[in-house]
C-alpha cells in the first residue's frame, strides 16, 4: 500500500469539506495543520534566515520536499517558497481537478509555525499557493509580522517572484 | 403579530459609536432576543460574554486589527483590495479607504464600542449545529439592537483564524481545548455615531430565487 497517497486522499477528503462548510475562510482555520512534525524537530536558530533554512533541511531532510528554496521581501513581509515534489502535491492536483483551489500547505505552515514560536513574530498569514502539476511546482507568498508595526507595510509583491 | 420586514431592510452593520453608554435594561432586552433564536433539536449551545471593560475592549480591538489588517496588508501586496475597491474614482480617497482597511484599523471600533457581546458556543453538550445556532443568535442580537435604535456589528474576523481565536479565548478566560467552546463572533454595540446615508446595493430577487429546482427563474 503506498501510505502517502493513503494520507493524501484522507486530506483531500478534509480539505474539500472544510471548504464545502466554511467556504473562503476555510483556509483561516488550517494555519496549525503540519506543524507537529516540525515542532518535533528542536529547530532552533536566532534570525529567521537561520529558522527557515533549518526547517527546510528537516523537511527536505525527511523527504517532505525534493527542493525548496527561499526569498525575503516586501520590506521584510513577503516570504516567498518554492518548493518542487512535495509531498503533497497528489493532495493539490486533485482538489484542483475538482475545483477547489488548495488552501491547506502544511510544509508553508510548518515555517510560519517556526518564525512564531522560536522567534516570537506576532502574525503570519499564507496568502497565496500556486501549483503547477506540469513542473510539480509549489510557489507559496506569507506575510511574515515580526511585530504589530509590520501590519500595513505594503509594496507590490508581483515584482517579487522567487 | 407586528410585520418586521422594516426592521430588517433599514438595518446595517455600524462601526461608529457615542461614548454613551446602554442601560442595563436595554442590554437585558438584546440578550433575551439573543436566548430565543431557533436552535437544533433546543440544544442552545451560546453563552454570552458581555463586555464593557476598557481595559478587555482595548485588548479585543488590538486582535481585530492584527487579525483583519495581517490579511489586508497581503490583499494589498498581491494587488486584490485594489481590485475590490476600483469603483471608488477619486484616487486619494480610494488610497485612504485602502490604507484604512490594510493598515487593521477597520476593525479597530470594538475599542470605542460602550458594549461587546462575544458570542461563543459548548462543543461540550452535543449540539450538532453550533456554527449555525450562534449565526442564529447573532442576528437575533443585531435586529433587536437595530429595533431599539443601537448600532450593531458582527465581527468575525478577528477570530477567524485558529490562534487568533486561541488569542481571543485567553483575553476572555475561555477555555482554550479545541472541544470545549468555539468562538464563532463578537458584536460591537452602541448608540450609532453614523446614519445610513447610502444602503449597500442588494441583488434582486431574480437573481437569487429559483423555484421548484436550481436555475429555474419560472415561478410556474
């Protein structure tokens, strides 16, 4: 039995239900889902370059993700991953298929998870998730808020692909 | 029996307040309406939190703001609020609505709100309908309060998100257990400081009723 796509069917069946009964702010509710495995992990580090590459060396590490890599930008808000065969992806292409956009990335949860607990941000949100089953490509923006005076730093994110 | 559909055409959601503050009579007439709204098989999984503390109501509008300007600032950044907003042609006030709502400060009024009612729900009595019981009660509460001439609001937002909600919790002493109570809102009540000057456009019944089955227009 291939037990990733086991899960992954199970996930599906939960994502698209949480959408089914919460519509858009489905995606709002699911911000604690993956981070078990990275708070297991004893990430430590004092700068949130520090923090992220080690939660990519664990997910990578562990075969969550073949590769990932990383951007900071948006004045020190936008977080931008990209990620190629995740774990996850089967989980994507097929809620896609059935028209539900993906809302649910516990790899980008993990990070964000480990930015809040290790470095004490205020906020973080998971703003966009774009998958390309072609390339098995993940592109993921967050907004990171180190502290509340971060809420409302704008700029224009589309000049800031990773 | 008294038709209300007047009552619930001229209501609107009011986030501007006078500092006065509500009776306790009145605020006892907003949760009777509030403990009669229709509820599965009488579960009544709502308990009311009545807040009127400074002190808690500073620390709720903090949370309403990260919680609504830490999305807004993301909309903003990937261009969306932009295109939610493009009907309004004056470019500066377009950039002040803009900033208000991305900034947080649009959630901001629980602050200057004389009373906020947190609706929550047991998980613990075996309600099978909590979301849908509170959303009930909710708009029990806001048609009372418009009937006696208050102001309401329906947050949801602020407690949207898992920890924020988790952050909401603590303020308010709830236990936090994901089985124990859900926060579904609060509402943000006073004497209105704004009048409806422009009722927000409703789609007209052609376009939302169908009869007999989905996307027949024909009454028959």
């Amino acid at each position: 039995m291939d037990r990733v796509e086991y899960f992954n069917d199970m996930l599906v069946r939960l994502e698209e239900l949480l959408y089914q009964e919460l519509s858009g702010c489905a995606a709002w509710k699911v911000e604690l889902v993956g981070v078990d495995f990275i708070q297991s992990k004893k990430i430590e580090g004092k700068t949130e370059n520090e923090i992220i590459e080690r939660c990519i060396r664990e997910i990578t590490g562990n075969g969550l993700v073949k590769e990932m890599t990383f951007s900071i930008g948006g004045k020190g808000v936008l977080l931008n991953l990209k990620m190629k065969d995740c774990v996850h992806l089967p989980k994507e292409a097929r809620l896609k298929k059935e028209g539900i956009t993906p809302f649910i990335c516990p790899i980008a949860n993990m990070i964000l998870d480990q930015l809040i607990e290790k470095l004490g941000y205020e906020t973080t949100y998971l703003a966009k998730l774009d998958i390309d089953g072609k390339t098995k490509e993940c592109r993921v923006k967050c907004a990171i808020y180190e502290t509340t005076d971060k809420i409302g730093t704008v700029s224009d994110w589309a000049r800031e692909e990773l | 029996m008294d038709d209300i559909l007047e009552v619930l055409r001229t209501r609107k959601s009011i986030r501007r307040y006078k500092p006065d503050p509500i009776p306790d009579e009145i605020i006892d007439k907003v949760l009777e309406a509030a403990r009669w709204a229709p509820t599965g098989e009488n579960y009544q999984p709502w308990r009311l939190i009545v807040i009127r503390d400074p002190k808690t109501k500073e620390k709720i509008g903090n949370l309403a703001k990260l919680g609504s300007g830490s999305r807004m600032t993301a909309w903003y950044c990937l261009g969306e609020m932009q295109r939610r907003f493009e009907e309004i042609q004056d470019p500066v006030r377009r950039a002040e609505v803009l900033r208000f709502m991305y900034s947080g400060e649009v959630s901001e009024f629980a602050k200057q709100a004389p009373v906020v009612i947190a609706v929550i729900g047991t998980l613990m009595e075996g309600s099978v309908d909590v979301p849908y019981d509170l959303s009930a009660c909710i708009e029990n509460i806001l048609l009372e309060a418009h009937s006696l001439g208050l102001g309401a609001c329906w947050v949801h937002g602020p407690v949207a998100s898992t920890r924020d909600a988790a952050k909401f919790k603590k303020i308010l002493k709830i236990p936090t257990g994901m089985g124990e109570y859900k926060v579904i809102a609060y509402v943000a009540l006073g004497w209105p400081a704004e009048a409806r000057k422009h009722p927000r456009p409703k789609k007209p019944l052609e376009e939302i009723v169908y009869w007999e089955e989905f996307g027949r227009k024909e009454r028959g």
